[in-house]
C-alpha cells in the first residue's frame, strides 16, 4: 500500500498542475508494472521504493521553457542513451541517471524499463 495521499502529491506541486499529471501518469504506470512499490513524498522528491529507493520524481532546478519533472534511477551501470539528461556514480556500480520528461508520450516501454531494471537493483541490493 502506498505511503502517500493524493493530497501530499497536490501539495508537492503546488502551483505545478501540468508537472502534478506528468507524475500522476508517471506513477500509475510504474504501480501497474511493479505493485509492491512503496512511495514516499518529502520536501524535494517522491521516492518510489521497494527493499531500496528505486526510482524519484523531482521538479526542475533550473528553469525550463514547458512544465517538466525529472525521473531519476539508480543502476548497476551507466546507461548510453540521448534521453539521460544527467547520470553519476556516486558509488561504485550505482549510477543514479536523470531523464527530463515534458511530454505524456515520453512515459514510454523504455524509460519504463529503466524503472523496472532500477526496482529489480534495488530490490537485490
């Protein structure tokens, strides 16, 4: 059962409805595909989990010109694709990547499966 309300979602994107549906979309796809996921909303991030942290919703640090989230994971590996917008190891094997989304459409099969690669590495951890 998610650790979360509906309200701590309207409240984390506050002023941000556009980015609150990119996350809704977000998040029902990642619990259709991975149901024991857990999720958490604190102050800067909502942090999918199972054993570990897994995946994380963020908004933008910086400003970008159409609402955006950010949709970070962690790997064992550092991913090569042009839709990694950031990636770093901060440990050894953990590349913790950083995708921009803006658009329903790029919730897609891939990045998807990014997110359940990352929920298997955390699970296994």
């Amino acid at each position: 059962m998610p650790d979360f309300t509906e309200m701590d979602l309207m409240q984390f994107f506050d002023r941000h409805p556009r980015e609150l549906a990119l996350c809704q979309a977000f998040l029902q796809r990642v619990l259709d595909t991975c149901p024991d996921t857990q999720l958490r909303v604190h102050k800067t991030q909502i942090t999918l989990q199972n054993r570990h942290g897994f995946a994380f919703v963020s908004l933008p640090r910086h400003k970008v010109s159409e609402p955006t989230i950010v949709i970070s994971f962690g790997l064992s590996h550092r991913l090569s694709s042009p839709r990694i917008w950031q990636a770093a190891e901060p440990y050894p094997n953990r590349w913790t990547h950083h995708v921009l989304v803006s658009d329903e459409g790029q919730l897609d099969a891939e990045l998807l499966g990014w997110v359940q690669e990352a929920a298997v590495f955390a699970a296994t951890k």
